[in-house]
C-alpha cells in the first residue's frame, strides 16, 4: 500500500542524508519536472536534497539528454535507459501505472506551465478531454508537494518555485 511505499522512500532518504551528513556532501534530488508537476514523489522522501538538478527537465527530455550524455560511449548503461520508468518501490511497478506515458503528460504539462494555456485550449488542440482535466488536477492538486521541494536549476521561464507561483493549495481550481 502507499503507505508502505512512502515509508521506503522516506527511509532511503533519511540513509542518503546521513551520508550527505557524514562526508559533508549535498543530496542531489533527481525528482524532474513532470515528476514535481503531477506530484509523483514522495514528501521528506525522494523528493528531499539540497539541489534539484533536474527540477526543470521534463522526464522525456531527461532521456534525450541520457541519449546525448552516451552518444559514442556509454557513460549511462543502456539497460538503464531502456527499462521502462519506475519508482521502484512495489514489485514490477511502473510510472505508467499511476501516470499517463510521460510522450503524452508531457506536451499536456509544456502547454499547462510553459504556455499558460487553459484546459479548452489545450483541448482544442486535439488531446483527449478527460486526460487534459486529469493531469491539470494533479498539478492544482500538488503544488504544497513542489513548495517544499529543494531549489530548482532554472532553465526555463517557468521553473517550479521561481517561475511559476501559485498558491499552495490549488484544489479551487477544478
């Protein structure tokens, strides 16, 4: 259960930043930007750190960058890049169980965020209606979870907690 879930996340944060304690280190979060959008991760879990490296990347544009890192060498094993995302915290889970294809979440999330497009526009340009209320719920229903993630490297003009306010609880905004 998802209980049970968080409670690993949690856990293996609280490993991480022991070590971060102990040697001096920072805790990168690696939570990216449909991640924080939709609020899949894990308060005080994954989504704790010091520095969010990739806060502002949407998850296909993580691979296209995993692809670049490896063009000609493979500094990120291709088995990595291949499996199908995961958070790894049930047996055979997939992001996909609980999230639309990250091909389809993410033009839905650029047009939400970067684009400040409604739900009739981007509706109007062809994606499905139920999927588009579904996703911008998420996102209103989230933000408390990105207010409290760690400082975002901005590479956009709507980076989580810089470029991007909204009030903490956006539930009024079904």
């Amino acid at each position: 259960d998802v209980t049970e879930e968080n409670l690993q996340a949690r856990l293996r944060a609280l490993i991480l930043m022991a070590f971060s304690n102990k040697f001096g280190y920072i805790l990168l979060n690696t939570s990216n930007k449909s991640e924080a959008a939709v609020g899949y991760g894990t308060l005080y879990g994954d989504m704790c750190g010091g520095l969010s490296v990739l806060g502002d990347v949407y998850k296909t544009d993580v691979y296209k960058l995993a692809h670049y890192l490896n063009r000609g060498t493979s500094v990120i094993p291709e088995n990595i890049i291949l499996k199908p995302p995961s958070a790894e915290l049930r047996p055979n889970q997939k992001d996909s169980d609980s999230l639309p294809l990250y091909e389809m979440l993410d033009p839905i999330l650029q047009l939400y965020i970067e684009e400040q497009q409604g739900p009739t526009e981007i509706i109007a340009q062809g994606y499905d209606a139920q999927l588009v209320k579904r996703v911008l719920k998420m996102v209103n229903a989230n933000e408390y979870k990105r207010h409290q993630t760690p400082p975002i490297l901005r590479i956009s003009k709507k980076a989580f907690g810089s470029g991007r306010r909204m009030p903490i609880v956006g539930k009024y905004l079904e």
